[in-house]
C-alpha cells in the first residue's frame, strides 16, 4: 500500500480546518484554498481558484501520490440561502469538483478514497418538512435542483469508469446537519456570528444575553472534529466504500433549550427570547467590533473577514421571524452505526468547546 498522502480541498471553510487538524500530525497533507488558513496544523498549503481549470491542471506535478481527497470546498453566493437554489452556484460548484477531481484521477495511480461533503439539502429540508427520520437512499429530493446531484453523479460516473481502467478508488459522501467549530469566514458557522452578537451585548451593557431566533424546532448539529473523524474512517473501512451516510453527534436539540448554555459559554446568564435580525442588525457594527478587538487584543478581522456569511446563516438555522414550532429537521444515523462509527458528543458540550477554542485563540473576547 503506498502511504498516505491526504489532499483537503476547502482548509479554510469549517470541514477542511477540522480535517487539516485530525490528518495533520497523522500524513503528509496536501491542502488548497484561496484564502491562506489561519493554522495549517502542518500541512502543506498551495493557494488556488478551483473554478480556474487550467490552474487545477497545472497541480499534476503537486497532486501525485495523494491517495485520499478530502472534498470540502465550496462556492456560496452572498445572499446564502438565496444562493442553494440558483443556477449559477449549481454549474460552479459542480466545475470546481470537476477540476479537482479529474486532475487527481489523472495524476495520481496511488488514488484511493474520496470524501464528498453534502448535507440535509439533499432531503430539501431548505424547501420543504423533512420526512422523518430522513435516510439515505431513501429521503432524497432529487426533483429539486442541487449541486449535490451534479457532483455526486460526475463522481459515481468517474469512478464506473476508473473501475474499467483497472484503478481501485472507491468514495464515501457524508451528510453532516449543523456543523459547529472553529473557522474564520466560513458562509455556514454560528459561532463567530453568536460570539460577535454576545460581545456587542456586552459592550453594550447587557448582563443577560437574550436569544434573537425565533421558536424553535428539534433539530441536530455535528461537531467539526467528530465530523473529521467520521471522514478519515470512511477513508478506512471497506463499509464506508461506494456509500452514503448521515452524521451528527447522535442526540438532538432545540435552539432556546440550548440557549442557556450558549450564553454561559460566551459569560452571560441567558436572557429572554427577544428576536433580533443578525444579518441586518450587528453585521453593519464594523466600527464597534474594531473597538472591541483593539480592546481586547483579538486577532480576528473585520466581520465581513471573520463572519462571512454566517450571520445570515444564524438567521436562517436559528428561525428568525418563526412564530411558531417549525416541522422537526432529523436525519437517521442508523446506517453510519451498524457500518462501524459509533463517536458520539453532547450537543450542549459541542457549543461549549466551539466558543472556547476560538476565546483561547483570540478570535473572540475571554469568557
């Protein structure tokens, strides 16, 4: 077997720093972005436009000997949620993996695993109720349009024909929920987008931090390390070859009775429920965030460098403007067990560790 040498396309989005942390003291790791990674956890990183085609093929001479992608990159418009039903974030999504991926294919005979990251907008759950628990193979809402289906059938088709060639790569696509860790401009991370919320209540004198969703449904969230380990066991296990598999930390959740927690994480007693449009109201605060991290000697950069998107995202995943119990968001994790990935994380203790990694490096104000 040649050794293992991991590719992480994405490192600086929330799933690729995860992976960069767990294969990064394990193998030689290969990581790409556009953006250069606040921490490489010594991996090798190379900047590069996965929509640039040529530049995809001109990584041949770096690709060679990699044995195992990791596909955690993405192209999200502004506007986010907007963005998961449009044409365009469709086609250069798909280009992207098609870049990647047929210089890999090519370049490297020692290729044996691929990762691909979907999501719970496989079962529509941004369009529709969730039929629940919703399953693999089962859920699916293929009528609706999604770059999920271009890249998963460019993927099931190039490895039909790898298989053909002789080579002996499999895949594995992971359906995480909620993904919480520790990421700098990530479209989809709650955490910079709460952290920044709390410390403009504090620097406004607040004692309490009210929660700003709106009423909660039950739904399920992943820590980004768990995920990460879920993807280097997929790369590992004959029953994770050519299938797809839902993963969350394995309980569930509604977000005001997980408020309390939050707010003890970030220094507060938790406040009352008191609607608060993230995006539209502490997005604008550039001038107040500066204060703060001057303050407090952050090494954060502006929100639109350290939030992204994401606090459009809180909006959306937290039910802003919901007045009343969304439909439930569950998925089924019945089939990632019995294949042999049984981790598990207390969803409360997620949050917790999130908040704390990122106050232990500066990115948000000490508890």
């Amino acid at each position: 077997m040649p050794t293992k040498r991991v590719l992480i396309a994405g490192a600086t989005g929330l799933v690729g720093r995860a992976a960069m942390k767990h294969f990064g003291s394990q193998c030689d790791v290969l990581a790409l972005s556009r953006r250069k990674p606040g921490e490489t956890f010594g991996a090798r990183w190379l900047p590069i436009d996965l929509t640039d085609t040529a530049a995809c093929a001109g990584l041949a001479p770096e690709l060679s000997g990699v044995t195992h992608l990791v596909y955690a990159a993405l192209h999200e418009r502004p506007g986010l949620v907007a963005g998961w039903q449009e044409e365009e974030q469709i086609r250069t999504n798909d280009l992207m993996l098609r870049n990647l991926l047929g210089a890999l294919e090519r370049a490297s005979p020692a290729l044996r695993h691929v990762a691909l990251l979907q999501g719970t907008k496989a079962y529509g759950v941004h369009v529709r109720p969730l039929t629940v628990p919703a399953r693999e193979n089962r859920s699916e809402m293929h009528e609706q349009p999604n770059f999920y289906w271009n890249q998963e059938r460019y993927l099931r088709e190039l490895q039909r024909k790898a298989e053909h060639e002789g080579k002996a790569w499999s895949w594995s696509i992971l359906r995480p929920v909620l993904i919480v860790g520790c990421s700098e401009g990530s479209a989809m991370n709650v955490i910079p987008a709460l952290g920044v919320y709390a410390a403009l209540m504090r620097r406004a004198g607040k004692k309490k931090l009210d929660y700003p969703g709106g009423v909660g449904r039950v739904a399920q969230a992943v820590d980004a390390d768990l995920l990460a380990r879920a993807i280097a066991w997929s790369g590992n296990s004959k029953k994770a070859r050519n299938e797809i598999f839902n993963v969350t930390n394995g309980d569930v959740f509604v977000w005001p009775n997980v408020w309390p927690a939050i707010a003890d994480a970030l220094g507060f007693a938790a406040g009352e429920h008191v609607p608060l449009r993230l995006d539209a109201e502490i997005r604008p605060q550039e001038a107040a965030w500066a204060e703060i991290r001057k303050a407090h000697g952050l090494v954060s950069g502006t929100l639109k460098e350290f939030v992204g998107l994401s606090f459009e995202y809180a909006d959306y995943t937290m039910g802003y403007g919901r007045d009343r119990p969304g439909p439930p968001a569950i998925v089924s994790t019945i089939k990632l067990m019995q294949a042999g990935f049984h981790e598990v994380m207390d969803t409360e203790a997620m949050f917790a560790k999130a908040f704390a990694e990122m106050q232990e490096r500066k990115l948000l104000p000490p508890r």
